[in-house]
C-alpha cells in the first residue's frame, strides 16, 4: 500500500582505482556522458572519495601485481558503510589465483586485460541492474516487509541495525535522523549515502516510512486517531493527518471509515 513519493533518480557513479592510463580512455568514451566517473591513483584516495560521495560501482585493477586491487576489496568490503558497492577487477589473462584470490576478499566481477569494451560495458550494466533491483523493491513495498526481506550479508546487517533503532524510538518525537546516526555511530552524511546507496530512500524517509507502517496497523487494531498519532512519534496531530494522507492518499480518518465499510462488505 506504499505511495511513490516522487524520487527521482541521481546520476550514477562509477570510481575508477588505479587503472592504467591506456585504460581510461577507453573507459571514458564507453560510460561518459550516461555516468559520472571519478579517478582515484590508490585505494588510499579511492577511500577519499567513498566518505564523501555516493558511488555506485568501483572498477579496480589488479592485473599488474598480486597485491593491487586486495587492498582496494579489503578497504571496501570489510568496511560496514561500503561493503555494498559492487567492485569489477581487471586483471591479466590467465590469472586464475589472482581472481579466486579476489573473490575471497569480495570482488563482484572480472574483466581480462586488454579491455573489451563491450564486455566490460555488460558486467558494468549486470551489476548495477542488481543494484536496482533492489532499490526497486524497497521503493515499491513497505518498510516491514523491506526490513525482513533477505538481501546481501552486508546490506541485511545493516538494514536489521537501522531498523533496530528506529523501532526502539519510533515514540519519541524528538527522533530524527541526527538521533539515528548517534545511535548508529556513524556521521550523518554517512548515514545518509549508504541508505540512499542501498534503498534509493533517505534516513529520514525511513524513519517516516517506518511510523506511518506502524501507524497503519494500530489505526486497523481499533485504536483512535490522536492515540496512534502519540504512539509513532507525532508532535502534533494535524502533522500526523498531512503525511499519513501524503503516504496513503487518505487522512486516518477516511482510511478508518473504509476499513469499516469494507468489513460491513
């Protein structure tokens, strides 16, 4: 019964960590202008870029050394607020160890050097779909069922964490996304890329998501409508009317009627 709240969608971004200079080019023509591409020399920087934008897919290279690239997946995968991302890795024909050794530390996919671009273009547009899919699922059902639907390792924990704390506040109207974060222990720019990077919601929406899913179920359990206002976490009552009208197309009031009628049915 969710309502499409009007997102629309960002421009994704691809980050690009220690590809050779031959390499970008080619790069560049197959996914600029659709994408934005970011360039970072070392995973070290690649970091950089992670705490302060939301990239949607990393293509490493560790076709020169066994080593390049593992750092990268480390960095990324063992880290709670990036492990989502997907990585491709270039590597070097016949490297068997390097891509079973990549795959132990998280890498998605493999790409052979030298580049076939169409090749390459197809594992790029294979895992973003994956991605989408998911957000497409969030956007589309609502927040109890999206909190207990099985995703990936990494997104389910953190998913099950967030609900956590939402639930344990949902109340308190003093709650908010800066409560969130505290709670989590992560910043609030953080917060906000791994959700939107994950659901295509912001913290925020969840927590309104959140409250107005519960508002719904104690609204059909018989209770009046000043008591669920008080039991999610509204301040006031008439703030309460407006978003559970924006999120459901009807005011509490019209939803208890039609409750009512269809029971009489």
């Amino acid at each position: 019964m969710m309502k499409n709240l009007g997102i629309t969608p960002s421009k994704t971004t691809i980050l690009m960590v220690s590809v050779e200079q031959e390499r970008v080019g080619l790069i560049i023509d197959r996914f600029m202008p659709r994408y934005e591409v970011l360039f970072a020399f070392d995973e070290d920087e690649a970091m950089h870029y992670l705490d302060r934008k939301i990239v949607t897919l990393i293509i490493g290279n560790a076709s020169d050394s066994i080593n390049k690239g593992f750092d990268l997946c480390k960095k990324v995968k063992y880290s709670r607020h990036h492990c989502h991302i997907p990585i491709i890795l270039l590597v070097g024909k016949d490297s068997l160890s390097v891509k079973i050794r990549g795959f132990e530390y998280g890498a998605d996919a493999y790409v052979e050097t030298p580049v076939f671009a169409p090749y390459l273009e197809a594992q790029v547009n294979s895992l973003l779909k994956n991605r989408n899919r998911v957000k497409e699922h969030f956007e589309t059902t609502s927040t109890n069922s999206f909190f207990t639907r099985r995703i990936d390792d990494c997104e389910e924990s953190f998913i099950h964490e967030v609900d956590s704390v939402i639930q344990q506040y949902l109340d308190d109207p003093g709650f908010d996304v800066e409560f969130l974060a505290e709670k989590l222990h992560v910043s609030r720019p953080t917060l906000y890329r791994k959700i939107k990077c994950v659901t295509n919601f912001s913290p925020n929406d969840l927590i309104n998501m959140a409250r107005l899913d519960e508002a719904l179920g104690l609204l059909s359990a018989g209770y009046r409508v000043y008591e669920v206002s008080d039991r999610v976490g509204y301040s006031s009552h008439s703030h309460f009317s407006r978003n559970f009208q924006k999120y459901y197309g009807m005011n509490p009031r019209e939803y208890i009627a039609n409750k009512k009628l269809s029971m009489v049915v």
